[in-house]
C-alpha cells in the first residue's frame, strides 16, 4: 500500500490551498484517511479525518477553515484549505488506516509543504 500526496506550496494569508492524497497497492479496504502536520521540534498534530462511512473529525485550529472529503471509487482523499494564516505553515501528511485481509495497519505518505506567508 502507498499514499502520494499532492498539493501543498506558498500562499500569503487568506488564501487557499487544496490537498490531495492517492491510495493505490494491492487489494485492501481503506477505513479511515486523513491529514496530519508537523512543524521541526513538534509533535505530529491532527489535521482532519474521514472515516469510510463519511464521518469527520477536525483539528480544533483548523475547524470552520478546512474541509477533508473523499472519493472513495479513487481511494482518494482531499483536503480544502482556506482562510490560511502563518501558523498553518507545517508539513502535511497524509494518513490511511487500511486493511490488507485481517491486517489493520497505519500507512503514511510522504510530507507535503505548506507555506503561508504573512
């Protein structure tokens, strides 16, 4: 299983950035993916997830700004991000809680940068 993460870049504050995140590898069930972020020297914090069902949970400095959807026919999840401010600059990374037969296991992709300028 493998996750690649697209989007992410340099925006001055107020604007808006929109993530991505492929699932793709050998037969699986995804259920849960979503976003977390880490700044150097931090813990890794909750962004957003969706369940397979279309449940959300926010992160509460990102709640009324951000907006995780998925398409579940693309195994991909989205993340809408607007009214950004400075201390939204982190890498994102996507995050899939996927099951390969009974195997429950934790998949990561690789970070995505996220710059807002202030």
């Amino acid at each position: 299983v493998q996750l690649q993460a697209f989007g992410g870049g340099l925006v001055q504050t107020g604007g808006s950035l929109r993530l991505s995140c492929v699932v793709s590898g050998s037969i699986f069930i995804i259920n849960r993916m979503g976003w977390y972020r880490q700044a150097p020297g931090k813990q890794r914090e909750l962004v957003a997830l969706i369940t397979n069902g279309g449940v959300t949970t926010y992160g509460d400095s990102v709640k009324g700004r951000f907006t995780i959807s998925k398409d579940s026919g693309k195994n991909t999840v989205n993340l809408q991000m607007n009214s950004l401010k400075p201390e939204d600059t982190d890498v994102y990374y996507c995050n899939a809680l996927v099951s390969v037969g009974s195997v429950l296991s934790n998949y990561w992709g690789q970070g995505t940068q996220v710059t807002v300028s202030s």
